[in-house]
C-alpha cells in the first residue's frame, strides 16, 4: 500500500484510524470551490515575508493542555531551536522533529534574504492551531493571525503545517 | 492552514503553503501549494539536511512568482531519504494492533471528558 512512491491518502487514512479508535462520525475536511487569489504587488525583492506554523511555543500548550492552544507569535530573529509539537498530528514513527528548519525555514529564508531574494523578513513568525473546530478557526484564529501580519507590514506569508 | 491562507488572500497578502498531505491541502484549495512528499512533520525538508531545505524554500518563493491563478500545486523536486515504508506505515491499522487502537481510543475518549472546556 502506497510503497510506490503515490502520495499518501491522508484523508482516508485518518477516517479509518478514527474508526479504529472508535470514534463514529468522521472527520469532515474543509472543501472549497472558491479560492481567493491575491497576486505580488511588486517584485518579490520588495517584499516583506512571514512564516506560520501549526508548531505550539516551546513551553507547549497553556496549562499543558492542547485544547487550550492559541495563536501566538515569536521573533523570527533568534526564533527558538525547537517548538512544541508534541500536540500535533505527525509522523512519529517515521521522522522527528528535533531540527526545527525542517518545519520553520528561518535559516533558509534568512539566506535568501542575504541574496536579495526577499525585501525583509517580518520581525514575527506566528503559530495557529490545529483545531477540530473549523469554526473557531475561520471566526478567531486566522483572523488574528491577518491582524497581526498586517501590523507588522507582511506582504507574503509562507504557510507550513506540520 | 488552509483556513489561514484563504483568511491572508481576502486581506491582500499574498500566501504560499509548503506542506506533505497532498490530499487535505487541495481538498480544501489553497492559492499556492508546494508539495513536500515527505513523512508528515518535516515539510521544510529532511532534519539536518540544509542543501535541501535551501532548495525547498526557494522553490515556494519561486511559486509565488510564477503562480497566476489560485490552486497551482508545484512538486518539490526533493525526494525522501531512504526507504518508502513511511507511506504504509503511517496510522496502519492491523489484525495486530486493533485491540490497542481500541484501548487507546477508550483512553482518549475519557481525557476528552475529564478536560471539556
């Protein structure tokens, strides 16, 4: 099953798992025929780019408890050497995630800053959770996450899921 | 994530997701998709392998430039290190296991109850 090299199916897999747990309803994806498109307003070179990630902060959820999780931010210069991901859906058996530019690309983004790639990076990176309630996320999450871009002049965000 | 980025676009900045479930990230519709087939957990590129994630980070920014319609999808070219068993392996349910992902369920179902905001 899927040794071929074909992308995994992630949405399957994950019903039959709940399943398995015995969970009765499964899991509804969010779907979308309409996808918004916001093109580059200027050349790359000029623009202020951000990072998000589903990673929590390195002390991990409040009160450690994942259904308290948060948006929250950090400083992309001196970002911390590893995140909290102890909470989140990933492959544990197969990788880890002790090197954290394997999932927030700071060096490599820093680099191609140096190379005038980029115009600036954003003083924030920001972390939003993966939560079950796609609600709280559409009403609450993601529009802070746009609140605090735009406070920070970010014109190009790269978005990372674990 | 994907929430986040159709949240980002309707506010004018542009987004680009870097991210290994294929399925889930155009299920939903995305903008910009740069697909990692890698092991969920390291979208960016194999832990420690900084040539890689180099390349895997100039290849989003590089879609951002060449996209010019929402759900453009672009393969990183990067393939995972060794052998391909992760695919299989990754929430495999087994005549081996299903009592243990039962009991594990029953547990996770009673922390649900005990931490019910």
């Amino acid at each position: 099953m899927d040794a071929d090299g074909t992308p995994v199916g992630y949405m399957e897999r994950t019903r039959l798992y709940y399943r398995a747990l015995g969970y009765s309803n499964d899991y509804r994806w969010s779907h979308y025929d309409e996808v918004p498109f916001t093109p580059l307003k200027k050349p790359l070179a000029e623009n202020t780019v951000t990072i998000i990630t589903t990673a929590s902060p390195p002390e991990g959820p409040p009160q450690g408890n994942p259904r308290l999780k948060e948006v929250w931010s950090g400083r992309i210069d001196g970002a911390p050497a590893d995140l909290d991901t102890e909470y989140s859906a990933w492959d544990k058996e197969a990788t880890h995630t002790k090197d954290r530019e394997s999932y927030l690309p700071v060096l490599a983004l820093q680099d191609l800053l140096a190379a005038g790639r980029i115009g600036a990076l954003s003083e924030s990176f920001h972390g939003v959770p993966t939560k079950y309630s796609q609600r709280q996320t559409l009403e609450q999450d993601a529009p802070e996450i746009a609140r605090r871009c735009r406070a920070e002049g970010v014109d190009v965000a790269l978005l990372v899921p674990l | 994530m994907g929430l986040v980025a159709r949240e980002l676009e309707s506010q004018g900045i542009a987004t680009v997701v870097v991210g290994s479930a294929l399925d889930i990230v155009e299920h939903c519709g995305v903008p910009r998709y740069l697909y990692t087939d890698f092991p969920l957990g390291n979208p960016c590129g194999p832990p420690w392998q900084r040539e890689a994630q180099a390349r895997i980070a100039a290849a989003a920014l590089d879609l951002l430039e060449a996209a010019s319609a929402p759900r453009t999808t672009v393969q990183a070219a990067d393939v995972w290190p060794g052998e391909n068993g992760w695919r299989a392996g990754y929430n495999r349910i087994g005549p081996d296991n299903q009592a243990e992902l039962a009991a594990t369920g029953e547990k996770r179902r009673q922390w649900q109850s005990d931490t019910r905001l």
